[in-house]
C-alpha cells in the first residue's frame, strides 16, 4: 500500500515537471494558453512553445496597452527587423494565433489588443521568387503577397 502510495505521488510529481501548461506565475493566463510575461509586452504560447511581441513593429508598449501606430514594410525591410533573437514567424507559426471564432480582428484579443492587419511571415510562396506568404489577421486566412508590398510585421522568438 506504501509503495503504490509513494509511486503515485512520483508519477504527479513526474507530471508536474513535465507539463506543458503553465505554472502559476502570477501573471495573466488567457484560454490556458498565453501568457503575459512580466513586463507585458511579451506574450507566451504555451502551446507553440514561442514568445510574441504583443504589439506590431513601430507601436509601443505603455504598461496597459499598445499605441502609435503600428509600420509598414517591404519583405527586405522587414528581414533587417530580425535581431536579438527576434525574427519573422514562418507561415505555420503566425497562423498558429489566429483565432477563428469568427470575431474581428481573427486574433486573441487579450494577448494581442486586437492587433489586425495584413502581417509578413518568412516562408516563400511556392517556387515564385518574388512571393512570400502574409497572413490577414482582418479576415484569418493566409494568401500571397509580392515582397515589394508594405505589410505588417510581428516578431517572435523561440
């Protein structure tokens, strides 16, 4: 009876270090998925495993939300944004936050404010050279877009 005791206790234990939900740290946890990281301009995806900046390139943090308005960029432009270990979302991981409960923006409107737009990701668009894949986080869905276009960027690290 004590070993199956102290055996049960250790699987939970296990379970516990294991776990991909997130610890309670204190900070705001929206849909037992994001979190706001201590300062507040981060957000962690517990599912992806990734931090978000909370605001679009060229918006600001002011403690309780994002202002100024956020810039628009060519492809080229936007690749000389990565630094710090920031970068561009690849297709996959900026439609990974898309929220498709049919609300506008299609994006998590705790975690991000609302933020919407049309928002480069870093994958190519098939063989075309001069395409790259956008997400619109106006209408939730992916499409192609020429690299010269000005779009949104939001970076991400992780």
């Amino acid at each position: 009876m004590v070993v199956r005791q102290l055996i049960g206790i250790g699987l939970i234990m296990i379970g516990m270090l294991f776990s991909s939900a997130p610890a309670q740290a204190g900070m705001p946890i929206f849909d037992n998925r994001y979190e706001l990281l201590p300062v507040g301009d981060e957000v962690r995806d517990w599912k992806t495993k990734l931090i978000w900046q909370r605001c679009l390139v060229g918006q600001e943090w002011n403690g309780a939300r994002c202002v100024g308005s956020p810039h628009k960029f060519t492809f080229a432009q936007a690749r000389k944004l990565e630094e710090g270990g920031w970068r561009i979302p690849n297709k996959m991981e900026l439609e990974s936050i898309l929220d498709q409960s049919g609300i506008k923006p299609t994006i998590h409107r705790r975690a991000f404010l609302g933020a919407g737009g049309n928002v480069w990701t870093s994958s190519s668009a098939g063989s075309v050279a001069y395409l790259v894949w956008a997400t619109s986080f106006d209408y939730g869905f992916s499409y192609s877009a020429l690299r010269g276009n000005g779009l949104y960027v939001r970076l991400v690290r992780g």
